[in-house]
C-alpha cells in the first residue's frame, strides 16, 4: 500500500520537474530542473527493480548532464544570444493538444499491451553459460553483443562530430579551455580529496558488475565524471586530442571487443563467447570498454578545442 | 491496488507528450535539446515498465540492457548538439533557427 | 519495517517538493542551486530508505549520487566566473 | 527483545533525520535572502542525512552495508561543505558586480 503512495507522489515529482523544465521562462533555472529531474527518475527505476539502469541514470543524471548543459548555458550566456520571440498562444494550444493526443494513445497502448512470457526465461536458462551472473551484464556483453559494439562505436562517432566544430586554429590543441583555481582554495582541496574515491567506487562498479548491479557502463561514467572535476578544479588538463595516446584510450574498448569477436568468427560464430572463457573475456571486455567510455564521455561534455595549441 | 509497472507506464507516457509539448512551443535550442531528452526518458520508462508487468518474476534484463546503451547513446547526442548550438550561436548570435526567428 | 522505510522515504519525497518550488521561484541564480543541492542530499536519502525497505544492492545508487552530489554546484560556479573558466575564490578572476 | 528495542531504535533515528529534513526544507522556502537560506540548508540536511543513515546502520545485513552507508555520509558531507562555501562566493561576488542574481533572469 505505502508503495503505491510513494509511486505516485514520485510520478507526480518527475511530472512537475519535466514540465518545469520544458516550458518555464527562466534557461537557467529549466537546466537546474532538469537536473533534478535525473535523481527523481534514477529513483524511478528502483522501484522498477531495474538496478543497473538506476545507477546509469545516477551517473549520468547527477554527474555527466549537470556539468554539460550548465557550463553551456554559461557559455551562450558568455556569447549574448539574442532572445528569440515566444511562441503565439494560438500554435501553443495546437502544441499541447497534439502532445495531450499522443500520451493519450501511448497510455492506452501501454494497457492494451498483450502479456508476453518476457525473456527471463531465455536469459536465466542461457545464464549459466555467460560468464557473468548479473543478467543485465551477460544481456549487453554476451546475448546481445552486437548492440553493445555498435553503440561503443557511436559514441566515437559522436565524438568526432564534436571535434569537428573546433575552429581551425585550436585543432590539435586541448579540448575546451584552459582552467584555474586558486592554489589551497575549496575548489582546489574538493578537487585533491573526491578522485582518489571516485576511481575506487568506479573501479568497483565495472569489477562488481558481473556478480551484482554495475558494469562498464556505469562504471566508466563515473569515472568520466570524476575526471572532469578534476579537470574543471585544475588538477589535471586534458590531454591533447592529437595525443597518441588519447586516441589509443578511445578506440581501446571497440578494438578489443572486435577482436575477441573476430577470435570467435575462428570458432564458428561472431561475438560468440567459449563458456569456458566467458567470465574471463567478458572482465577483459568490460576492462577496455571502461577505459574508452570513460575517456569519450568526459571528452565530449568537455566540448571541441577552443584555444590554439 | 495499481502496480508500480503500470504507473510509470503511464507516467512515461506523459512524459513523451510533456517533451513533445516543450519541442514544438519552444524555439530556444537548448530548451529543444531538454524536451528531446524527457521525450527520450518517457519511452525508456514505458519500455522498462512493460519489462516489469510480471512483478513476481522481476525486471526482463533484455530491456534494461537495451536502456542502458539507449542512456549513454541519448547523453553522447546531446553532447554532440550543444557543440552545435554553440558554434551556431557564435556563428549567428541567435539561440534559435532562423525559420523561428521571426514569428 | 518495510511499511515505515517507504513511508518514511514517501514523506521525504514531500519535502522535496518545497525545494522543487524554491528552484521555480529563485529568485537568484544560487537560490536555485542551493535547492538542486538538497533534492540530491535528499535523493541519497530517500534511496538508502528504499534499499532498506527492499534491496541492499540499491545502496550503491546513493553512493554514485552522494559521489557526484556537489558535481552540478561545482559546473556552475565555474560557469558564473567570468570566462567560464575561473574559480569563485579568486579574486582576480 | 533486542530486535523489538533495534527497530524502534532506527524508527526514532529516521524519524528524526526526517525532521531534519523538513526543517532545511522550511528554512530554504521561509528565510528571507540567500545567505540565511544556504546556512539552514546545509546544515539541516546533514544532520538529516546523518541520522538516517544511523537508523539504516543498526538494520544493515553486513559489515560492508555500514562501510557503504559510512562513506555516503561523509561524502554528502564533504559535498555539501563543498557546493554551500563555492555557491556563496559566486553569490557574494554576483552581487558585488553588479550582476544579478538575485533578481530573476527572465531571458532565453
């Protein structure tokens, strides 16, 4: 019974945190919403009993979206965008109509779902095999291997994209903008005191992860946070995107994914996994796959290269 | 008694026509970028929600996984369109496209 | 035990609403923050009560949250210097 | 016995936590300018967060759930400390140079 009050006060919370954060006035504060809005959801799907998504959400929510879009709303603010006008209420209430239809539709499409077996099955049955006795984690680095290497290889996309608009002058140089700190300050200290934990707790999610909730995934975002504090209280500077070195630490996770899946085209099958081998490879993995996350997310929230090198 | 599956079904659900809402009435860009993000997180509920119907036998890991990558996918392109906003916004000093300019 | 974990964790949630409105209403830059601060301490929390209330395994959700609690605070004081780039406590930034 | 003496024992920690948090809470809605609301805020939630992380410490299953949920405290702590000390001086120096942060910024 308790359970059902909290779902609903905690739909309730997302609901006004989204809605908050889609049409109010203020940019600034629709960012800080939307912040906020990552907690409320991370909490959401605790109680779906999805823990691997939830400390996905946390990662990313609280770490990652934070230091993105507030240092862009800083950075726009910096370039005095002009205002653009508002929307008329007529195409407005079009809008809100449109959108009212559609989660109408979606709401009555997800009650009229058929009730399928689901794929616990399946998974549990092949689960002794797969080296890792998290479920989720056997999922993305063994059943469905292929969605987890492509995705990998997005990301590197995506990072490309970005280091594309650099302008001319600053290619090769170090991505976004030199960072100060005043020497012994607060800023500083947080700086010297949270990444030694942060590489601890991340380093345990992505060892934890083939036994409980936690993975690569998870474990390399927060990782990438942890390197973007340091990086925005000056401890260290972002290595140099031509750097041999960063480029060896981006495609590391891919590059190792596709050879063990190439090892097993050997064998018969591609991305196919020995079971004897499984939990090894799949550590292994995850390992490379780590780093390269890691290295990606904290690279493309840090933006293109702005100063010449 | 409702379940927690069927809740955040529909509350996902709501979510996808609350960002479709802010996509359409809004034409500041990084505004756009918020609403593509909540519409994104609302399929992802509806999705980890009808993984989950079956409270006995817990969450489909086939779903969570696909979240998983979904999340970081969805982080990596809004990474990639505030680059854009940016070199946009100091290429026209204008925080919205031209076809919204002038309404 | 389980019912005064979530009722607990549900009374919580309710006073996170007050800050919700505190990020509304601002009316500065640093109220708003301020109130996105205590939704995360308060996040962490209501997530300790639900792991007690269900799953120990979800304790690490808190820790990744209490982990990067203060990583928004930090993005925006960065941003509010003058080049984005500074730090708060430097005065000649 | 001692579980009964257990459990009311966390009942009353969280219980208190909780009235912590309602007081931060309250502080941030009813004081009446930034600084005096950042001062109850911070404080008030850690003491919070502390005792429900000492009522939650009595009903842990291992030795490793209360090394966790030790460290989640001291690293809201540190957070808080942290994020309360740097929001103020972006304030104090917002208001020293005229930018405005107190009042709202209604552009887009």
């Amino acid at each position: 019974m308790s359970g059902t009050v909290f779902d609903i006060v905690l739909c309730a919370l997302i609901l006004g945190a989204a809605l908050a954060a889609v049409s109010g006035r203020d940019p600034f504060a629709a960012v800080v919403f939307f912040v906020v809005y990552g907690v409320f959801i991370a909490t959401a799907w605790l109680r779906l009993d999805a823990v691997n998504v939830a400390l996905a959400e946390a990662a990313i929510g609280a770490g990652l979206t934070g230091v993105l879009l507030l240092g862009a709303v800083g950075r726009l603010a910096r370039l005095r965008e002009t205002a653009p006008p508002a929307r008329a209420a007529g195409p407005r209430l079009l809008a809100a109509l449109a959108a009212g239809g559609t989660t109408l539709l979606l709401g009555w499409v997800f009650l009229t779902l058929p009730e399928p077996a689901g794929l616990h099955a399946e998974v549990g049955a092949n689960l002794a095999a797969a080296g890792s006795e998290n479920a989720v984690t056997a999922v993305l680095l063994n059943f469905r291997a292929w969605d987890t290497l492509l995705e990998s290889i997005v990301l590197l996309a995506a990072l490309i994209g970005i280091w594309a608009l650099s302008p001319d002058a600053a290619w090769g140089g170090r991505p976004g903008m030199t960072q100060r700190t005043r020497a012994g300050g607060v800023l500083a200290q947080f700086g010297r005191v949270l990444p030694p934990i942060g590489l601890m707790v991340g380093v345990y999610l992505v060892w934890a992860g083939t036994k409980q909730p936690g993975g690569a995934f998870q474990g390399g975002t927060v990782l990438a946070a942890v390197a973007l504090l340091a990086m925005m209280a000056g401890r260290i500077a972002p290595p140099r995107v031509s750097a041999p070195g960063l480029r060896l630490a981006l495609i590391l996770g891919p590059a190792v994914f596709l050879a063990v899946g190439l090892a097993a085209l050997a064998a018969g099958r591609f991305l196919w996994l020995p079971p004897e081998h499984a939990y090894a490879l799949i550590l292994g993995i995850e390992a490379a796959l780590t780093v390269s996350i890691a290295a990606t997310l904290a690279l493309m929230v840090i933006g293109p290269p702005q100063e010449a090198p | 008694m409702i379940g927690s599956a069927t809740l955040y079904g529909l509350c996902g659900a709501a979510l996808v026509g609350i960002g479709l809402y802010g996509f359409v009435s809004h034409p500041g860009l990084l505004r756009r970028v918020l609403a593509f993000n909540v519409i994104g997180s609302g399929i992802f509920l509806i999705f980890g929600a009808a993984g989950y119907r079956d409270a006995d036998a817990g969450a489909d890991p086939v779903p969570q996984a696909l979240i998983i990558t979904g999340i970081v996918v969805a982080l990596s392109l809004t990474a990639l369109a505030v680059a854009l906003i940016v070199a946009h916004v100091r290429a026209s000093g204008h925080g919205e496209l031209p076809e919204d300019a002038g309404e | 035990m389980t019912g005064w974990f979530l009722a607990a964790a549900t009374l919580l949630l309710l006073t996170l609403a007050g800050a919700l409105w505190r990020v509304w209403t601002g009316p500065g830059r640093a109220d708003r923050m301020m109130a996105a601060q205590l939704v995360g301490t308060g996040g962490v929390a209501v997530v300790l009560l639900l792991a007690a209330a269900t799953d120990w395994a979800m304790i690490d959700v808190a820790l990744v949250l209490a982990l990067l609690a203060a990583f928004a605070a930090v993005a925006f004081v960065k941003a509010e210097t003058p080049e984005g780039r500074g730090d708060p406590e430097d005065d000649d930034a | 016995m001692l579980e009964l003496a257990t459990d009311a024992l966390t009942v009353a920690l969280t219980a208190a936590g909780l009235v912590f948090f309602l007081a931060g809470t309250v502080g941030l809605i009813r004081f009446p300018d930034t600084f005096s609301r950042l001062h109850a805020l911070t404080k008030a939630d850690n003491l919070g967060l502390g005792f429900i992380v000492l009522g939650l410490a009595l009903q842990a299953e291992s030795w490793h759930a209360v090394f966790k949920l030790g460290l989640i405290w001291a690293l809201a702590l540190v957070a808080a400390g942290t994020a309360a000390q740097l929001v103020a001086r972006t304030a104090l120096r917002a208001d020293e140079g005229g930018r405005p942060t107190r009042q709202a910024e209604g552009r887009e």
